[in-house]
C-alpha cells in the first residue's frame, strides 16, 4: 500500500519495519523511516531479526568477493547521499556467532516496556546502530555496551538492569520469545532481505 495522505481518523495502518540491527541499510534508512512515521501519523513497531536464509538471503560476508566489493561501493555512495560518516570496515562488524541476537532482544524487551512507537525504543535501537557503523564505540554483540548505550540516552538504571541483559535461547523470556516470532513472521512474509518495511 501506498500513502498519499495521512489515514481517516480510526485506521490503523501498521509501519512495521524487520531489519538487521547490523544492516548498515538499516541504519541508513532508520531516519527515513521516522519522517515518514512523523509524516503520516504512523506508529513505528521495531521487529529486529537476523538474515532470512530460509527465503534466500545470504549473509554479506558468505557472498562472492565481487558481490562484498560493489556491495562496499554502493554502501560508501548511499553513506554520501544521506550525510552518515560510516565507517567502511566497522571494528566490531560482521557480529559474532550469537552476537545479533543479544542486541536485538534488548532493543525489543525496551519497546515492550516503553511502548511500541516509543522515542526510548527508537532512540536505543538507532544508537545500536551507530556504534556498529559511526561510533565503533564498544561491541554492541556485550552486554556492557548495550547498559552503556542505555545509559547514555537516559534510559534509567532500573530499566537498564531489566532489558539489556543477556538471556538468550530462554524461550520463556519475553524479549527472547518475541525475537522468535519475528524470525517466523518474516519467513512467512517471505522476507528474503534486510531491512524490510511494511
């Protein structure tokens, strides 16, 4: 569906947006993503997930030399284009084994505390994501970075100690479940790359 306008009074249109929280296209498009919410009265629900390979997506780092160099090339042009100092080759990028997970999961039980929509959960999501691609300001794959990243944007302590923590593989965890749900509603989406928006 396209917009032209903001929706009659009582519709609910749903921006949900799937992304990498290591995409460097999320990040890209991350403030995009806010003017159009702002824009047309939309609420913004975060749905963190990991590569689709289920419907054909390939990890960068797995793909062809040739793919890896123009998919660098592109990314420094698109970097350009909206103003974003990206680091090229980011420090703590590809994350390891595991990694994504952890940060997902707390950006995820922080919009399940704050609200789906919320200027917390988008501002944590966002400086995740900065600190991958800008900042390399610590390894966002440790949970003492994601409390920092927190803190930092005046998340308070109580709140810090509750979502970014480290408890992943618990199905019985909220943030864990919800990372799950994600995945599968994408496989089902046949989302094959990331990020998505619907």
């Amino acid at each position: 569906m396209y917009l032209t306008s903001p929706p009659p009074p009582g519709q609910e249109i749903k921006f949900e947006i799937y992304y990498g929280v290591s995409s460097p296209w999320a990040l890209l498009g991350a403030p995009e993503a806010e003017r159009i919410a702002k824009t047309y009265g939309l609420t913004i629900h975060l749905k963190p997930i990991t590569v689709v390979e289920e419907n054909g997506g390939i990890r960068l780092k797995t793909r062809h030399p040739a793919r890896q160099a123009y998919h660098a090339l592109d990314l420094a042009r698109y970097a350009k284009l909206y103003n974003i100092p990206m680091k090229p080759q980011p420090r703590f990028y590809p994350p390891r084994p595991g990694g994504i997970e952890l940060a997902g999961e707390a950006i995820i039980r922080i919009q399940q505390h704050f609200g789906v929509g919320s200027p917390e959960s988008l501002k944590f999501s966002y400086a995740v994501q900065q600190c991958i691609w800008v900042t390399e300001d610590g390894d966002y794959c440790e949970v003492e970075t994601l409390q920092r990243i927190a803190r930092d944007i005046g998340i308070d302590e109580a709140v810090v100690q509750k979502c970014a923590i480290d408890r992943r593989g618990d199905k019985s965890d909220a943030g864990v479940e919800e990372w799950l749900r994600n995945h599968d509603e994408a496989v089902e989406l046949a989302t094959g790359a990331i990020p998505v928006k619907y």
